[in-house]
C-alpha cells in the first residue's frame, strides 16, 4: 500500500527537505526534457532514486496501479482516428512519451512515500513555508498521506466483495458505477469519523514536530537535486 514502510536504506536516513528537493527537482527535469534521450535520462536518475531507496521498479509501478488507466489513455486515445484506418501510430508518440514522463515523476514519488513518515513530511513542509499556509499545507499533506492507503484499501475490499459476489458476471460499466459508489459511501464515512477523531484529540494548528537538521549524508542528495534543478533550466 501507498504508504511509509521503516527501513534501513539510504533514502529512510536522508532529511525529509533534502529528499523533498530531490523530488521537485526531478519533476521539473522530467517536464523540461521531453525528447526520447531526456527520458532515458530521466530513467537512469530514477533508477538511482530506487536503488537509494531500495525500492523494486516493479513494486514502485504497482504501487501507483489506480493511475496508470489515466496515463495510458492519452495515447490510445491519441492513436484513435474517427474515420480510416482508424488507428494512426504516429499520432500516439507524444502522448506516449509524456505518459512515460508523468509515470517517472510518480516512481519517484512512490519513493519519497515508502521511506519519509508523515510527521516528518509535515515537519519540512512547515519550515519550508512559513506561517499559517505553510501549517494548512502541512496538514493537508499529512491527511492525504493518511487517507489515501485507507480509500484505496476500501476500494480493493470493495472490488474482493464483489468478485465474492459473482460480480464479474456483470458487465464491465456496472462493475465500476458499483465499487465508485461504494468507494465514496466509505470515503465519507471515514471523512466523518476524521473529523470527530480531530475533534477528540483537540487538533492544534502548532503541533510539536520532529526535529529536522541536516547531516553529511545530505550532502549528495542535495547535490543532486542542484544537478536536477541546473538540468531543468538547460
């Protein structure tokens, strides 16, 4: 699940600004550089993201399954033609090459989500912006990192309750409209139980956060997001 896992890697020690940076630089990189050599670059530097964090590609690419239906129909689509011969090749090149892009910046992301707990991506969020936006952003990203593993967990339960209930007999636009509806039945019910237990557990603005400082082993990652960023701008 899309989530932070404890573990040993290089990534789990780094400060959470450092891999932050990391993250942001990457993604600005893999949008200036479109070309097909861009890209393979920008795979290479994703794999380095993996290796630093111990993350299998593959486990990385499912872990952002629910996306990859959006990323592929951009090209598909691209590549239809309403009138003959209906399917033109070449007019899914580009679509195929920024579904690609966007698909690397969601690895990445996938990495900085396995090994930076919540409090510490609340905690670099916070100091990086200031004052009272800095804390709303603060909390919306550590509700959002909380919240989404528990909606897509109830999708997934709401999927093995259907298939239980022969539901793959059903056609395919049925089998959808049901677990949407009962992915936002359960969406809600859990927006509603945050919010009472935000309320029971006096929800402050001010939290004490982790402390954050920088060690010698940030040094490379922020390196490398200033090879990221200077890329960018290339």
């Amino acid at each position: 699940m899309l989530s932070y896992e404890p573990g040993g890697s290089i990534a789990h020690r780094l400060d959470p600004r450092a891999k932050l940076a990391v993250q942001v630089g990457f993604a600005l990189a893999a949008f200036s550089h479109t070309s097909p050599r861009g890209l393979a670059i920008g795979t290479v530097l994703a794999g380095v993201v993996l290796v630093v964090a111990e993350l299998l590609p593959q486990v990385a690419v499912w872990e952002v399954r629910y996306a990859l239906p959006f990323v592929l129909a951009g090209p598909l689509l691209a590549a239809f033609s309403p009138a003959p011969p209906w399917i033109v090749p070449a007019e899914a090149i580009a679509p195929a090459l920024a579904s690609y892009r966007v698909l690397l910046v969601l690895v990445v992301s996938v990495a900085y989500v396995r090994t930076t707990p919540v409090r510490d991506s609340r905690a670099a969020i916070q100091r990086l912006l200031p004052g009272r936006f800095g804390r709303l952003c603060g909390v919306g990203v550590a509700l959002v990192f909380r919240f989404l593993p528990v909606v897509l967990a109830d999708l997934s339960r709401a999927r093995a309750a259907m298939r239980a209930r022969l539901g793959s007999e059903r056609s395919l636009a049925e089998r959808m409209k049901l677990v949407a509806i009962a992915g936002v039945r359960r969406a809600d019910m859990r927006a509603d139980r945050l919010a009472v237990a935000l309320r029971a557990r006096c929800f402050a603005w001010n939290p004490t956060l982790p402390a954050l400082r920088f060690a010698a082993l940030d040094g490379p990652a922020l390196a490398f997001a200033l090879v990221l960023f200077v890329w960018a701008l290339l």
